[in-house]
C-alpha cells in the first residue's frame, strides 16, 4: 500500500490523515484530490506541500473523465474522505450532498473497478445508524436508519460501496466513525465553534435542551484505524470506530469554558436542530479484535490539547471565519443570537 490516493485531503480529517502517512511511511506517494469547496482548506497541508512524496490535484470526484484519467495512472488504494460533511448544511441544501456524497463516491468506484485498485475505504460515519435512546450500543450488524439529508446520502454511498465489492469483487471496506475533534476541524462543526466563540467572547449556540450525546474519537485514532483497515481487513467488512467517550453537548461547552477561564453565561440556548438525532454510540468491538485498534487518546487530554490548538492557530480559523462562512453563520444563529452581523475575531485584530 505505497500509492495511496486520498480523496477530500483538503478537509479536516482527510488532511490529519495525509500528516499521519508521511510522519509514519518513508515509501509512500499521496495523491490528495479535492475540489476546494468551502471546507477544503490548502493551509492545513502548508507544510507538507513540496514534500516529494505528496502531490496536489484540484478536482471534483463527481467528474468520472477527470477522476478516470487519475485513478488509471494506478493505486493500490483509495481512501474516500470527500463530502459534504455538515447535517446543519444538509437541511439547508440537501441537493449537493447527494451530488458529493452518492454521485461522487460512485464515480471513485467506478473507476477503481475499471483500474484495478486493490482497496477501497469509504469512510462513512455513525450516523447511518441512526439515533439511540439511552441505553444501547451499535454494532456493524444494526440496521441502517439515517435522519438528516447528510447521513441518508452516507447510507446511500454506504450500499454503492458494498454493492460493488459484492458484484464486481472490488476489494472495499467501510469505516463507521464517530464525532472526530481535533487540529484544522472547519469551526461550523461544534468543538471547534464552541472553542473559537469562546476565546471570542461570543455567545455559544447550544441545540435544544444541550442534552444530546455524541461519542468523540481524537481524529489521530480515527486516522490510525484508517491505515490499519486499509493495510489488513479483509475485503467486504465494515468496522465501527468508537472513542468511548460519550458526552452531551452541554457538557462538552462547559469543559471549553472551563478550561478557557471563562463564565457559562457565554451559553445560549437557541433553537434545535429538525430532527435532531438524540444519542450516538458505537460497539467498536470488532475492530479491535479483528485487528488489534483501539483508541489511545483520553477525552480530557485529547481535548486540553485541541484547545490548546486553536488558541495557538488563530490566524487559521481567523482567515476562514469570514467571507461565505460568516454568510452562513449569520443565516444560521443570526435570529436566535440576536446579532448584527459580526467578525468573530475583531478581538484578536
Ligand atoms: P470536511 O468537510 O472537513 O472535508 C471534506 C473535504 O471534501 C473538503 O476538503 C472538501 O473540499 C472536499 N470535497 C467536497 N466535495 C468534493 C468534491 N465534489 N470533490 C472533491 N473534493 C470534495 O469533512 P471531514 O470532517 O474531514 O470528514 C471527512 C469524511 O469523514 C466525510 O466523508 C465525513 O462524512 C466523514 N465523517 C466525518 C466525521 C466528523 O466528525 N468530522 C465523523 C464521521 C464521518
Ligand atoms: O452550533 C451548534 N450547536 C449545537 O448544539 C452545532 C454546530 C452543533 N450542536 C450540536 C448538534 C449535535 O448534537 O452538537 C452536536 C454535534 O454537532 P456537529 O458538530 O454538527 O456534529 P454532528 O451533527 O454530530 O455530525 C458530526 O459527526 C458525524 C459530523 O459533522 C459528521 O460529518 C459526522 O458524520
């Protein structure tokens, strides 16, 4: 596995992942493609950008020719991260996730097929599970049961995946991850809004009741399963990765505000999101005895260290939290945080 194609490397995990193979494989050749939409950011990979064995390639997966012409250079895997990726933007404007997320994945494959690659991982997440009361766990065996436009378009990609590996033999696999937090996560996704409102002194918009759960994975862990599914599981299996960190969201605001030194009346309750899915959490049993993963990052260090991250980064999220961004932002919490429009960093000019 030396010629390694990553799709969406521009993004938040895509990019931890390209770091992770050239810190670790003196051998391997990346290929990173991604299309630079809003979430594809080249400053993530800044420092890596003329090493000799990762190259860039502007595209869209959901362009077969160009896709195809790629993929026939020959890799021996793809891993796809590409997507839309925000369940807030999936309820705003479904159309494009199941352009990105079914159309292209299918393209990928398409490809893969005809080229010969020999494996493709599609990193889907937990959500095609669906949501869970308080009780409960799943295992890859649940069946599927997405909520939002975001998660039904994964599902769908989910079934292309699988359908391909059982009726054309194209060796894949599928990741199911939970909630990854960590370094260069675009702050629309909540840690990274919650941690850059904070040191902004700006209100925290908590969904509904702040009683949500969410399971977080350290994105180093999620990235260390990706290279150990793509280098031994078996072609066809589908792993499920779980931090074991189970957390509700008001609680997870409260740890930032804590560890920033700065008061909970920062919080604002607003309105919550449409089909909100209530609890996520992942038996990533197999994985672990299939293969020997499991995570290594406890929630409190994994977290003191992201905040940490974004408090010493602040020209990275200072250059994103403007322009379309903030268009966005301003839609989303404008009536229920009761603002102007507002550069979230004017602290830090
Ligand atoms: P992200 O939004 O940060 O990055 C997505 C990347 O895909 C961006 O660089 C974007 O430019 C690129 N992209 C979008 N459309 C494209 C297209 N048509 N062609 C080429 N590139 C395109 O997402 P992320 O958080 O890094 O997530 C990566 C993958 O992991 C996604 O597939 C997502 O569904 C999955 N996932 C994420 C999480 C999480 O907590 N972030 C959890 C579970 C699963
Ligand atoms: O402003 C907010 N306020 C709030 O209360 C935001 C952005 C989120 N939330 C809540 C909603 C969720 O219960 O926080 C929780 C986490 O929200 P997100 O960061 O948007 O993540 P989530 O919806 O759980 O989806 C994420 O995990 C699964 C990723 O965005 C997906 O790509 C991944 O598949």
């Amino acid at each position: 596995m030396n010629k390694i194609l990553v799709t969406g490397g521009a993004g938040f995990i895509g990019s931890n992942f390209i770091h992770y193979l050239l810190e670790r494989y003196d051998n391997c050749h990346i290929t990173n493609v991604d299309l630079l939409t809003y979430a594809g950011n080249l400053d993530n990979l800044i420092n890596i950008s003329n090493d000799p064995r990762y190259q860039f390639i502007k595209a869209d997966i959901v362009d077969f020719n160009v896709i195809s012409n790629l993929i026939s250079q020959g890799f021996d895997a793809i891993i796809n991260f590409a997507a839309e990726s925000h369940v807030d933007r999936s309820i705003e404007a479904p159309g494009i996730f199941v352009r990105t997320n079914v159309l292209g994945t299918q393209s990928l494959l398409e490809a893969a097929r005809r080229y010969g690659v020999k494996k493709f991982v599609q990193v889907s997440t937990d959500e095609v599970y669906g949501s869970l009361g308080q009780e409960g766990y799943f295992t890859e065996a649940a069946s599927l049961n997405p909520s939002s436009p975001y998660s039904a378009s994964k599902t769908a990609a989910d079934h292309l995946v699988l359908a391909y590996g059982h009726t054309f033999g194209l060796p894949v696999n599928v990741t199911r991850c939970s909630n990854n937090y960590g370094p260069y996560q675009f702050p629309e996704k909540l840690i990274p809004l919650m941690i850059t409102n904070t040191l902004a002194d700006k209100p925290l918009p908590v969904y509904g009741d702040g009683m949500n759960v969410r399971d977080w994975l350290h994105v180093n862990d999620h990235c260390c399963a990706i290279d150990i599914v793509m280098r031994k599981a078996k072609p066809g299996e589908i792993y499920n990765i779980g931090g074991n960190n189970e957390r509700t969201n008001i609680d997870i605001v409260k740890t930032i505000l804590r560890q920033l030194n700065k008061p909970e009346s920062l919080i604002k309750f607003v309105q919550d999101r449409p089909g909100h899915d209530r609890r996520y959490a992942i038996d990533s049993s197999k994985i672990k005895q299939d293969l020997g993963w499991e995570p290594v990052y406890t929630f409190d260090c994994g977290m003191a260290e992201t905040i940490e991250w974004y408090y010493t980064n602040v020209d990275w999220w200072k250059k994103i939290k403007s322009g379309e961004y903030m268009n966005y932002y301003n839609r989303m919490y404008g009536k229920d945080l009761g603002e102007p429009p507002v550069a979230l960093l004017e602290v830090f000019e």
